[in-house]
C-alpha cells in the first residue's frame, strides 16, 4: 500500500521539488484560505471523531488536543501563512568553490524527496507538517492516529484541492489509512520508497518508530531539562525562569524536570523556589538540604530517588538538589539529562562559559527560560517537531531541516589521474 | 568493554571538545612525525598481519590492501597535513539572530563526542579516520578488521603517544578489539556511549552495520554510477571522461557501471565507445541495439539482463545502452541507479539543466568523470567515507560533517508568555 502512495508521491513530488516559490507560496495561502472557508466541514468531522473517542473512553486530555474549534482552524491557517512569510529553503548554495584543475563545486539544497509523518491525536499537526513540507519541497506521507481519522482525512482533502487549484499535483500530500497499526510497520520498513519518517507524540510512540525502522527516521523528544541557579544568578530573574520553565506547559519536551542550585545561595533561593513552587501547586522532590528546608516551610516534600533525578515528569513535579559548585551541577546534567535544553541562571560570564563548555545539549538557555527551545519562539515558523539527536538536525527542525543537499560538479572534460 | 572505552573517551573528549585549533594541529604534526620516524615498527607489524594472512588464504587483492611499505607510510602521513592544513570545524556560528524579545541565538559546531569506525583491512584507515576525528574534536573508536589487527594496534599506540605529547589525553583515539565479532555488535548496540558509527567497507559490511545498529550510523557505499552521453555531447570529451569514469578504479563507488548514448549520436559514438571500452579490456553488456554494434566490430557482447543494469560491478564490466531521448535516460537511471554519482556529457545548457531537475542524487557531473565524487578530490582533505544517504550529510563527508550544533540562547530573564 505504501509502494503505491510512493510511486504516486513520486510522480507528483518531481514537479513540487521544482516548483518556483510564488507557486509554493501560492498553494499555502490557497490551503490557508481553504481551511477557513471549510470550516463548518472540518467541525463536522473533528465533531465525529471526538464523539467517537468519548464512548472509546479516551482520557480528557487527549479529548483536548483532538478537539478542533474556530479559533484553533484560525491558529493552524495563521500558521501556514507564517510558514509562507519565510524564504524558500530550496536551491541555496550552501557552499560553493572553483579547483585548481577548473571543476567548478556548488553544492546546493534539494527536497528530501517523500517524508512520512507518524503522529498522535493532534489534527493541527496534519497541516503543520503538510505545509513544511509543501515549502520544502518534499512529499507528505501523513500517518496519523485512528483517532483523529475523521479530522485528518478533511483536512487532507481541503489540501489536496487547495494545491491543485495552483497547479501543484494533488499526491503531494496523502493521508495514510490509520485503520490498522500494520500501515505503520509498512511505512516504517518501506526503505527507498520513503526517504524519511519523522515521529512525533509520546516517547513510547518515537522509541517504536526508531527502533522498528529500516528507512532514516529523526528521533523527537525525551526531555529532563535541568534549570540551574548559579551562585552569581540574579534571583529576580532566576524564579520567574524556573516557575516558566516547569509550569507554563509542563507536557512538553522543553519543560524543566530538575532545579539544581549553588550551594553559596542555598540559604536565600531555596526557601524563595520552594515556595513559590509549593504555591504553583508542584509536587517537590530533593535531596536531604531540600526536604529539610521544605520541612521547615511546612511544605511536603519526598526524598528524590535515582529513578526521579531522570525522570521526564510531564506534569507539576520537580527534582530539586543543593550542589556543591557549577562543575557538581554540570556532572549532575551529563548523568540524567538527556541533552535536549540546560539552563544557566548567573551574571558571572566566567561561570556560564564553563557551564556551556561541560554542557553536551541541543540548546543551552543563558538567564532564559527552557521553554525556548521551540521553532515558533526561535523564528523558525512552525516546527516539525525537535531533533533530540546528533546528526542531520539538532534541535527545533523547520524548513531548512527538511532539505538535503546535492553536489553540481561542472568540468570541460576533466578526468581524474 | 564499549563501556569502559567510552567512559576513558567520555573523559578524555572534553579535554579534545575544547582544545585550541593550535593544540590539535600540534597533535596531528606530531602524528605525522612518528608515523615516519617509528616506520620500522609499522613495518614488522604489518608483516606479521601479511603474512597471517597469507596462511590463512586471503586473496591478493585484500593482501594488497593490507600491506604498507615506506611510500604508502609516506601518504598517510601527508594525508594527516592535509587535514592539519584545513580550518577548525569547531565553533563555527552557523545562524545568528536577535528575536523580538531581546533572546539573541547562536548556532554553534561542536563535536559529536565519540565516532565509532566499522571498518575492512585498510590499515590506513585508522590513521585517516583518527585524524579527521581529532581535528573536528572527536573521541575515535577505531573497530578494524582482524587481519589488520598488529598493524592497526602499532598506529593507535603510536597516535596516542603523539597526542599526549602534546597534552591531549591518549583515550581520545582507542582501538576496539578485532579479536571476535561481537565487539562489532556491542559497538552498534551502545546508545548513548557512542554517538555514531560510520562504516566503511565493503556493501555487505555496510548493510550489516546499517541494519543491525540501534546508534546513529551514516550509510556509505553502494554506487551505480551513469555517464550520460546527450545528442549535443562533445565526443572527444565524452570518450576519456567514459574510459575515466569505468576504469581509473573499477572497485570503488564512484565508479561508472552503466554508458546511456543518446540515439541521435549512437550512430558515431556507440562504435567508439565500444571499441575504446574493449581496448580497456572491459567486459560489456548491453541492449540490443549495442549488442549488434558490437557484434559489427567483432567484439563480444551480452545481452543485458535486469540484473546487469542495476549491478554494482566493482570490475571490469559495463552496461551500454542507447536511449531515445534526456528523459528515457532519466528514467532509466531513476529505476536503476542508487543517487550516487551520475554525469551528463554535453555542450546543451537545457540539455544539462533538464538532467539536473530529473536527478536525485549525492553528485551530479557535468563533462566530468564521476571518479570526482571524493573528498580529496574536492578539496575536504582525506574523506572519512562518501555517504550515500540525505540526512545529515550527502557525499564525501569530511571535517565539517563530523560536527553536529549547539544553539546558545542568551537572554536577560525571559520567559514565555
């Protein structure tokens, strides 16, 4: 099943990989329009699959990322145009250089080809990924959940019309049927067919889909950020960051897991952290300092064992522990984070290049919050999601994340000797 | 035992992750000076690798592979200036901007950490592979072949002796037992202790590293290459670029399996082509139409079968085929080839362009020999390997490939609102 979406993408993607950025451009505002002019079809549908999850007994708050309402279809379209605001990814020379025997080197950005998505509930991710995908060139494969069928497959067909109105073929973007897991298998296994899978969702959903490929996947997510309270940080900035960095969406990746705090400041930031956290409604866990501070505040908190020190909470709980000195907190980080964002809150520059130095993260926040680390906040657009890997793409991805590269060597006749 | 190497590594990395670009060419000079002034030594190891070898039965092309001599010591080393000559990939700023809210970001190169190399009996990887890792501030673990097992131990004592001349730590360049396969499959199973693991190799080799990891790896290899000969090809540019591209060194990737003549110019170049590629004692295949010119010239020629046109020969043979026009040749390579290397031979610039828009591939070559697709060749210094896959790199990969980014957020206590 996937050879054929394949082939059909193919075919369609040779005439998107060149197509100009005014059509590109084009066919995001046709989409963008589209969505909003539909509307009443897409709340008809979405209404349909959240119906149907309710008496499937899915939790609320999955119920809330399902649910599409007027404002969020004005979210998604307001989305897509961002990404139309931006330069087209494609074609730029990246680098570029004449040798001694005459080649002349350029090696320009190319579409990957044919991207599939494997994605939960969230329908806005449908035309996020779609409309990143369309500027960058690339095909769409959209594998999202069962629960969303309804919604998703509107929203593709609002697509697929809106890029034919522009002259775009309409196999650019496909939904994959979500009926049966086995379409994830497929796609996951479906090895120069696709070029890419990228997932995004839970971590038990990006651990599947990395570890069952045979095509290139980039692996998202996984994220115990740490904020630590240098002995030179400024305390009236360092509260606001930690109560941001945990509480504004404690769900997502970038959400920080851990305090970690000088032990030279101890004595005025522990009191004013814990605190506030208690009054955030935060489930504290420390080490023997912390809890007996919190004691003396007559706020609870349990001993952190070595499963909460690396855990991803999710939710309103921290890890909160006294160190010794900059490099204790750094040997902290290196063994329970997972290297995604690591934050330094301290006026000393002395002290924050060392913490970058001992830091191994996607992105290291310098009296800021970890809830940067994100493509919209970083003027990205949209995002595809956050690479928490080494190669190809190391943190939030956008457009230009999407591209690969091609070599165009031009000679007279040269030949190697 | 990967643990225990990664965890020296570990160690010794953040001593290399820092080092000055003055530090680490110190280091790789002082490489290149023992690896000639200790010659001896290299000598009366690798001979002992030989002559194993030779009992054991290996064939003499692998032997030749295997053995030094003083003029190939000679070349390792001035590859090693090579990559000293070259600037440090590392802390280069790759994006910068200032947002809205005051955040200023920097994108950043830093190593990956540590490079584990799968690689066959070429001791010379070892030391290309090293170096390369060095300069762009990577801990190597080198898992060469057991044939090569006194040859390779002999150069990473002698590189490590050489960097801690210098005050870098020995445990930056180790060497992974070759004694059985299972360090093979302990290195390839080692999430995070080894940050990635290129193989190097034969296609068998590759395939086995690339399906069996659960660490990142970057696919090598697998090249069936195309000279395209267009109606508006110049033929006396045509004919040694052919010659170049199928013969310079039949066993390598980049080399030429398959010659598309356009029909046009069949009648004058078919002939040609066919008598030089059988003076270059070439074994050939080909369609019909090539088949019967061949037959005319009193040279032998098969018929070629599906399988032939999608062979990586690694030999001495080619397929010839004539074809109608840019497209049918587009096709053909699209169904046949692996988006190695393809080049076009021809003097048309809509000729050339329409080839370009149709190719998906690492390196496109423009009346050039496809033999050019390699590092040194396009002037990266020795390649750590031509990586025939899109993410992360495309192509010979050299120093800037072996670096991922760090995005350093620098703000003055934002929050997210």
């Amino acid at each position: 099943m996937i050879k054929a979406l394949s082939e059909s993408a193919r075919k369609a993607g040779a005439v998107l990989a060149h197509a100009t950025r005014a059509q590109k451009d084009a066919a995001i505002e046709a989409i963008a329009v589209a969505l909003q002019e539909r509307e009443s079809e897409i709340l008809a549908a979405n209404d349909e699959d959240v119906r149907r999850s309710r008496t499937e007994g899915i939790s609320e708050s999955l119920i809330d990322r399902l649910t599409l309402n007027g404002t969020r279809i004005a979210g998604i379209a307001g989305g897509a145009r961002k990404i139309k605001a931006l330069p087209d990814p494609i074609g730029i020379v990246k680098r570029e250089r004449t040798l001694p025997n005459g080649l002349h080197l350029k090696q320009v950005t190319v579409p990957f080809g044919i991207v599939g998505m494997v994605y939960e509930a969230r329908p806005n991710v449908t035309v996020d990924a779609a409309v990143i995908l369309l500027k960058s060139g690339n095909c769409a494969l959209l594998r999202g959940s069962s629960s969303a069928a309804k919604s998703n497959e509107i929203l593709v067909n609002i697509m697929r019309d809106a890029v034919v109105s522009v002259g775009i073929p309409a196999d650019v973007i496909q939904l994959v049927p979500s009926s049966d897991r086995s379409t994830v298998t497929e796609l996951l296994h479906a090895r120069g067919l696709v070029d890419l899978v990228i997932p995004r969702g839970s971590a038990a959903l990006i651990r599947t889909v990395v570890d069952e490929a045979k095509v290139p996947t980039i692996e998202t997510g996984a994220g115990v950020c740490h904020v630590y309270v240098d002995k030179d940080g400024d305390l009236a900035k360092a509260l606001p960051i930690l109560i941001n960095s945990k509480c504004q969406r404690p769900s997502v990746c970038n959400a920080a897991e851990t305090l970690l705090i000088h032990s030279e400041i101890a004595g005025s930031f522990l009191p004013m952290a814990l605190k506030a956290l208690n009054d955030a409604k935060v489930i504290i866990h420390g080490d023997q300092q912390s809890v007996a501070a919190a004691k003396d505040l007559g706020i609870n908190a349990s001993l952190a064992t070595e499963e909460n020190w690396s855990t991803e909470y999710g939710v309103l709980e921290i890890n909160v522990r006294v160190v010794d000195d900059i490099d204790q907190a750094a040997a902290h980080i290196r063994t329970y984070g997972t290297n995604h964002t690591e934050a330094i809150i301290s006026e000393n520059p002395k002290s924050i290049e060392s913490f970058i130095n001992q830091m191994d993260a996607a992105a290291i926040m310098i009296n800021a919050s970890t809830r940067f680390t994100d493509g919209e906040e970083m003027g990205f657009g949209a995002e595809i999601g956050i690479s928490n890997q080494k190669t190809h793409a190391r943190g939030p991805m956008g457009l230009e994340e999407m591209t690969t590269t091609t070599w165009i060597v031009t000679g007279t006749g040269q030949i190697r000797g």
